[in-house]
C-alpha cells in the first residue's frame, strides 16, 4: 500500500505549496523532485495527481464547496482544502474506490466523512441547469469563465468544447534528433521501448506513440542528442525559414530550443544573434547551447524594446505571453490569469512590436516573425491588427500548416493558428511579416 500512499502524500505537499506560491505547479514539481528519493514512477503518479487537481480544481472546489453546507469550505487550512480536492479527484476521475480513499486520506473518516460523503454523490449535471452556458462549460469543462467567454466570442461551439476538452488531456509528446550531431539520422532507431510515428506534416518531427519516459530517461536524451520540441515550435521556425549565410536575431530566445533549431538550418553559416531581458535565463541557454552543440549562436542579455539589433535579415519574436496554449502541461496558468496580467503582458508585447519595427522601418525586406504560445486574440490578431496600423508592414503568405487566424480581424486570413483539439499542438498564433519598401 505504501508506494500507492507516498505518491498522493507527496501531492498534497505540492498542492498545498502552490497555495502558498505564486510559481506553476509544474515547475514546484520540478523543483521538489530534484533532490527527492523516491523512484521515478513514484514521482511520475505525484506529478499526475498534482496536475490533475489543479487542471480541474474550479470543477472541484464547486463541488466540494456545495457539500459542506454550514462549514465553510474556504475556511478550512489549505492542508485539508488540498487533502479533499486530491480525494475527490481520485474517486470521482480515477475512480479509486471509497474504502481505499479513506485508507489514503484518514484525516476524511476523522473530520469531513459526511461533507466528503455528500460530495462523491454530487450530480454535477443536474447542478449547473439553468444556468448560462458560459458557467455551466466553465465548470463541465473546468476553465475560467473568462477563457471561456473568449473562446465562444471566436470559435463556435463544437470547437470550443472541443478545445476545452483537449487542454484537459495530457500533452502529445515529439521528438526530433539534434542534427548538430554527427550520426543524427539514425538516432532515433537507437531508443529502445520507445513507439514513434514521423509526423506527416512537420517530417521533422516523431510523435511518441508510447514511451516517453524511456526518451527522457535515455542516455541520447540527457547527452542532448534527442530533443523534445513541441511540434508548433518547430513550425514557428519553418515559417521563420533561416538560410545558411543570413543574420538572425532570435528575440526573447530563453530557453532557446528555437534558436538551437534555427543553427541547424544556418549549416554553420551566417549569424544567429539570441537575446533575452534575464541575465540568469541567458546564462542557462547560452550553457545548453554549448551542451547541444550549437556553438554558432551568440546570447545578449539584452531588452527587446531597447534593440541592439538592427541589421538583421530576418527576427524572430516569440513574445512573452499568457502561455494558454500549453494548458495541457500547465493547468496552473489558466487559474493565474487576470486581465491586469493580461493587459500587462499585451503591453509589452506591443512595445517590442513597437521598438523593432520603428528600428527596422528603414531597412525594407526585412522579414519578422511574431509568435505567441497562446489561443487568445488579444495577443495574436488584435496585435497585428494594431501593428499594421502604426507601421509599413505586410503580411506575407502563411504557410499551409494550422488554420487561419480568428474572423473578425483584418489580419485573420494571414496568419495561422494551430489548437491542441485540431492539430495536435500546443496553441499558437503566428504571424508572418515584412518591412515594406
């Protein structure tokens, strides 16, 4: 029993930190199990169950707050909160049985058996007729209302359900051998226990069908030889298309798997210029360059908005933004966003919009890429809409990947967007653009 018991006491632990925290679950996770004994499988089920409660905590907490009647729910210590939320997770999504549930939480019997008792025969459809769709997919679905207004505003709703549902599943893992190795080719017939599928739209790239911890556990991964690259990522450096002999300026490159990319396109020929507003996360990607052998690039700690850049042939801006479009891997970012940190955020995307076109507006042909790992407008559409206003830009074809932007903007038919629900991606926006002559 006890290596069932460890994984779910170490869960609490995490998710009563994250209370306690402003950083993601995934990274306190991360953080946690560096210096913790327990095997990797242990740490592999801690990390799903914290995840999972956090993934769907509003759908929960709703749940957990209606069975408690006169005893607040939100008065109880962030410990017990925890204890339940993990609970009723593992009886009613993992459909642990009530016997075992009291065996792994005792604190339940001792304290809240008739509150806990009442929220495992919660019917949590009957509970949310009536009303407005917005709420009620915002507790089906376990997204905040805002997201979900957002989504609706933009897909229909077949597609936003869909949406929804996907960011709730686990993450599609891709890999790709690090070309800046000599015998790359066959490098990915070398894991073993590892089931892979060429990707038939980006051949750059094999979905693990089963077997990712056999890759990150492998030998060809820790020596930087095999390379976990989302598949949107590696599609935001095709439609980038650097040359051998160009001048690149990969812009907010931190951690720097695009710009490792990027230098394997250049063959070793040309410049790849990499910068990044945080010394420390500079320092760290400019390190792992160096272990993934891609020695052609040169890292800046430098402020996007202030550019030291400004010969460049083509730039690439992967903005700082919301990440809703890596919910599948942290579920935490969907429940920390606001509209101040949305609007925060907007901002400084606009002004490294701002800065870089006004330095390159005298050096036409310039070819831009602006990204977001994101699925909301505000920092996809509504910034190119907003870009084009104030600048001599165009926007030059997409490429046939994904889908086009979301109607309603004039941008929307030129730039792309890919969505975990259709294309098997993180979300992402991309936009394609040129300094006019």
């Amino acid at each position: 029993m006890s290596h069932e018991y460890v994984p779910r006491a170490d869960a609490v632990k995490a998710l009563v930190h994250f209370e306690e925290s402003t950083t993601s679950m995934k990274t306190l996770l991360r953080e946690m199990q560096t210096t913790s004994p327990d095997s990797y499988m242990t740490q592999a089920l801690t990390q799903t169950l914290a995840l999972s409660v956090i993934r769907y905590r509003n759908t929960i907490d709703f749940i957990l707050s209606r069975s408690f009647m006169k005893k607040r729910y939100h008065d109880l210590s962030k410990r017990d909160r925890s204890i339940l939320r993990l609970a009723l997770f593992d009886f009613k999504w993992l459909q642990t049985d009530f016997s075992d549930i009291l065996t792994f939480y005792p604190e339940i019997e001792l304290l809240y058996l008739n509150e806990f008792s009442n929220a495992v025969k919660f019917n949590l459809d009957e509970s949310i007729k009536g009303m407005p769709e917005i709420n009620q997919l915002s507790l089906k679905y376990s997204h905040p209302t805002f997201l979900v207004k957002t989504l609706l505003d933009n897909l229909n709703r077949d597609d936003t359900i869909q949406l929804l549902n996907a960011n709730n599943q686990g993450r599609i893992y891709y890999i790709r051998p690090n070309r800046l190795y000599e015998g790359s080719e066959s490098v990915l017939e070398s894991l073993e226990h590892v089931k892979l599928q060429r990707d038939s739209e980006v051949p750059e790239v094999s979905r693990v069908v089963h077997g990712i911890d056999a890759v990150v556990t492998s030998n060809l991964f820790k020596d930087g030889r095999v390379l976990v690259q989302d598949k949107a990522s590696v599609i935001t450096v095709n439609v980038l298309n650097p040359q051998p002999g160009e001048k690149i300026w990969d812009v907010c490159a931190a951690p720097g798997m695009k710009t490792q990319l990027i230098a394997e396109r250049m063959e070793g020929q040309g410049e790849i210029i990499a910068t990044d507003v945080y010394q420390e996360r500079v320092k760290t990607a400019s390190e792992r360059s160096q272990y993934l052998n891609a020695l052609q690039i040169e890292w800046i700690n430098a402020n996007a908005t202030e550019p030291v850049v400004k010969d460049a042939d083509k730039i690439l801006i992967d903005a700082p933004c919301s990440s809703t479009g890596v919910l599948q891997t942290y579920p935490s970012f969907k429940w920390r966003l606001n509209k101040e940190t949305l609007f925060a955020l907007m901002t400084v995307q606009n002004k490294i919009l701002d800065a870089i076109l006004t330095t390159y507006a005298e050096r036409p042909g310039t070819e831009i890429v602006f990204s977001t790992c994101s699925i909301l407008p505000h920092e996809g559409e509504s910034q190119i809409d907003s870009a084009m206003q104030r600048h001599n830009i165009e926007l030059m074809k997409p490429l046939v990947y994904g889908d086009p932007g979301y109607p309603g903007f004039h941008c929307s038919d030129m730039v792309q967007r890919l969505f975990p629900h259709k294309h098997q991606t993180s979300g992402f926006f991309i936009a394609r653009m040129r300094i006019k002559h």
